[in-house]
C-alpha cells in the first residue's frame, strides 16, 4: 500500500493543499481560497481563522480518498514577513498584517535611528523596512497598546497551522529572517537589534531547522482537519525558501525566480550575500547551513488579476462559457500586441516597493499612454514591467556572480508567452518544471519526508520534478530590453519626489 506524504502552502489568496505519494507522485491537489482585506492605500490584512479553515477543508478533500493513517507527516509552506499576534493560549489578538502591509514607516525610521542602517544589515541580512513583522508589532505598540502589551507569540502564517495542529508555538529559520529580528549569522533571535527598540525576546517563538518534526497532531485538531491523531508534523518554511527547494535549486551557485502574487529572484549559497546596494537580502535556506540571497518585489502576480478584473471581465465570461483558461485567451492579446506596447510602460508598485526600491510610498503608473494603445498593450506593459523590475534585482545579482540561466516557478510560469518575455528581459535561459505551480507544495513534502526520515537528502526533490527544456533569449529582443529598463528606471526616478504627495488622500 501506498503512503503518503500532505504539504500545505498558505499563500496570499488561498491555501493549496497537495497529496503526494513517497516516491513522489503528484496524487491530487485541493485548493480553498480566503480574502484580503486591502484599504488605506497601503495596509493589508488576514483572518488567520480563515486559513485553518482553509487547512482543514481542503485536508479533509485530500483525505477522503485515502486512508488518514497511511499519511507519514504533514508540512508547510507559508507567506512570510506577516504579524500575528496571540495569546498565551494561542488565540489571535487581531487579524495577521501580512507581507504586502507597508504601514510601518514610522517604525521603520525608528528602527534605522536606534540600530543604524549599515549595523542592521549585517546583523539581520536584510534592511530595516515596514514589510517585515518588526516594524509591524512596533507600529501596534504606538497604535494599539493593547494587543501589544497582550502578545505570548509572534507568528507567521504556518507557524499558527503548526500551533493548531501541534499546540506549539514554533517557527523555522527562513521565517525567522523575515521578522527584521534575527539574527543570520548565528542563527538566533537578535539581542542587539531587539535591546536596541525595547522588544522582549520572549514574543518570538523557538526558532527550529526546517526538517524539525515539532509535534504530533493532537485529539482536536484531528477531529478538525482529517488527520490520524499522532500523526507527525514537520515544521516547514517560508514560500520563499520552499520555492527554491522546489525549483531543485539546491546545489551552490543555483538561482531560481518564482512568479506568484509577489516575485522574487532568490539563489543557494554556502555563504552570505550581502551586495553593496543592499538590493538584495539573505535568508536561511531550508537546506541547514545554507543560505538564500534574495530579491523580492511587491506587485507581480497581482499587477496582471488586478489588470484582469479592471479591463477584462468579458474576457473571463468568455472563457468561462467555453469552458477555456482564461490565461490562453489573456496570452494570446498579450501576443497581439509588438514588443514594449508601443511604448507604454507600466511600473509595478501597487502596494509600494521592497526590492529594489525599497520604497513603501511608491504607487503603479502606466506611462507614455496615447490614443493608439489597446487594452492589448496595456496587458502585455504589464508583463513587461514586472519583468523589467526582475531584471533591477537580477542586476544586483549579477554583480556578485555571473546568471546566465534562471529556473522559474509559480503560477506565472505556465505559459511560453510569459516566460518568452521573461527571458529577452532578464536576458536568461528560462528553465521550467514540470509542475511550476507546485513548486512551494513539493518543496513542503520534501521537508517532511527529510524531516520523518523517509529521504536521507534534498535532492529528493528530483522525486518530485523534472526539469523542462530552456527557453533562451532572443538577441535582438534583449538589446532592445535593455534600452527600456533604463527608460524603466528613469521613469522611477522622476516620479519619487511625488510619491508622498500622491499617498496624502487615503481610504478611510
């Protein structure tokens, strides 16, 4: 008989759920979706009751079809940089401000004041920024005394699955970096950057490798989700460290970019990378000693839904009454329209800007609009200015080491036009899996498998993919790139100075 091997993956708009049989058969995947509560601009937020919901409706799915006892372990990966806070019993004191919340400038600037900009780097790996759960709880201490002063725990989002199903409050080393409070040379919580904002230690969970096996599922979490009471859970990681696993990036030197709501361009190193710029930012790799120099921007995936519901509701009815996918139709208007969109150009900041910006304030703009310009072009822009913003973080990449080839994941990944257009930007071979969108999912099982020792390595993972033939870069096309990503930059540049002016109006 078969056994099994559940991997969860809590991203922005929903938790996917995936069955994978030891030896790495892809059985069935079950989807749940939740909200996201966006407003003031700049703010985002999350029931994280909606994300047990999701973990247990969609478990349940999955385990219909199989014997629960026969499921080994589960594990999970999970949006980053968000700020939960509980209780000592574990109850959430107010809804998760997640990744995409930039609210926290104050607190960012305050962080900077006390611990220095350069200090901070080092010890941390990343900048000080309002994105990262730091500055968020820190902006809850002025705003919202109360669920400050009430905080037992910190959590990231699969560190709350792992308290509901285990009762422990426990996170991994990558979502350890993302909080702004870890320290990434030793790999323990930051007594210097936590001293120095008056932020006691002890609201931070125990920091564990990946593969730690944390807990079993209790009584009552069986009960909710499907699972065999006893079952193992192995602790997981953040959806970027899963993605770079899960792109079989593990060997030194590896780099893999991941379009999702977000996109990130992230490598395996045996060291730190700290790039001079600081565009770049380094977290733990699933991989235990091993490093993840990133860059992630805000605005990905979600620059094209938000493109799509804005100016193709008739596109998406069409293909629901044919029974097509929507992005075959979305990609054949993006083929419509000639390289750079007759000119248009589209930056991609619409909830501001980690890299490479670094810049909460910045707003998306399309640029260069006339008269002639269809809804075909603004769609391919789009495309164009997410990939020209990947090309800004893989610049800093490339000052460290050369990139020649790019292995891609995530749901942005299925498509040849898509990619086509990533590699003449990027100027890469684009390399895909067989499975993109289940990247972070396979990843997850793998670290449960590791974890309850079923494999004696990572390179599991090749269980689990296969590498798909390259798509390489047109020359012409990537010259012609070139040309425009400085036009990219330049267009961000005139427009920072009106940034702040253009926040001032808010939602209420």
């Amino acid at each position: 008989m078969p056994k099994y091997l559940l991997a969860h993956d809590l991203g922005t708009s929903g938790n996917k759920a995936t069955l994978f049989t030891t030896e790495g058969e892809l059985i069935r995947s079950s989807t749940r979706a939740y909200p996201t509560r966006y407003y003031n601009g700049n703010w985002a937020e999350q029931d994280p009751e909606d994300w047990w919901r999701a973990v247990c409706d969609s478990s349940r799915d999955l385990l219909a079809a199989v014997d629960p006892a026969d499921v080994l372990a589960v594990a999970f990966s999970g949006q980053m940089m968000g700020c939960l806070c509980v209780d000592k019993s574990g109850t959430p004191l107010a809804d998760s401000i997640i990744w995409a919340d930039m609210r926290a400038q104050d607190a960012e600037r305050f962080i900077i004041e006390r611990v220095g900009a350069r200090e901070f780097f080092h010890i941390a790996g990343h900048r000080p920024g309002a994105s990262y759960a730091l500055a968020k709880f820190l902006w809850l201490r002025e705003e919202h005394p109360d669920v400050y002063r009430n905080t037992h725990k910190i959590l990231q989002a699969k560190d709350y699955m792992v308290f509901k199903l285990t009762g422990r409050f426990c996170t991994d080393y990558s979502d350890a970096g993302g909080t702004n409070a870890f320290d990434m040379n030793t790999f323990t919580w930051s007594d210097a950057i936590l001293d120095a904002v008056n932020v006691p230690r002890e609201v931070f969970p125990e920091a564990v490798e990946s593969t730690r096996v944390v807990g079993e599922v209790t009584a009552a979490a069986a009960e909710a989700c499907g699972l065999k009471k006893g079952t193992s859970v192995v602790m997981g990681a953040g959806d970027g460290g899963c993605g770079a696993l899960g792109a079989g990036c593990i060997q030194n030197g590896d780099t893999y970019c991941c379009m999702g709501t977000s996109a990130w361009i992230a490598g395996t190193t045996a060291k730190p990378v700290l790039d001079k710029h600081q565009t770049l930012f380094c977290f733990a790799h699933v991989i235990p000693g091993c490093y993840m120099p990133t860059g992630t921007m805000q605005a990905a995936g979600s620059s094209y839904a938000y493109v799509k519901r804005t100016f193709f509701d008739d596109i998406i009815a069409k293909a629901e009454a044919a029974g097509k996918d929507v992005y075959d139709l979305l990609n054949e208007m993006i083929e419509a329209s000639p390289r750079g969109a007759k000119g248009l150009l589209y930056l991609p900041y619409l909830t501001g800007e980690r890299s490479p910006r670094w810049n909460p304030l910045a707003t998306a703009s399309f640029l260069g609009m006339t008269m002639n310009h269809t809804r075909e072009d603004y769609l391919r822009a789009t495309i164009e200015g997410v990939a020209m913003n990947l090309a800004v973080i893989l610049r800093a990449f490339r000052e460290n080491a050369a990139i020649d080839d790019l292995i891609l994941t995530g749901g942005g990944a299925q498509g040849d036009v898509v990619t086509k257009i990533l590699a003449d930007v990027l100027g890469c071979s684009m390399t895909r899996t067989n499975h993109p969108k289940e990247a972070t999912s396979m990843a997850a099982a793998v670290i449960a498998g590791v974890g309850a020792g079923l494999y004696e390595g990572f390179d599991a993972i090749y269980r689990f993919i296969d590498l798909m033939p390259s798509m390489k870069p047109d020359a012409q096309a990537q010259k012609y790139y070139e040309e425009r990503i400085r036009v990219f930059d330049d267009c961000y540049e005139a427009l920072k100075g009106v940034y702040a002016e253009l926040r001032t109006d808010k939602e209420d």
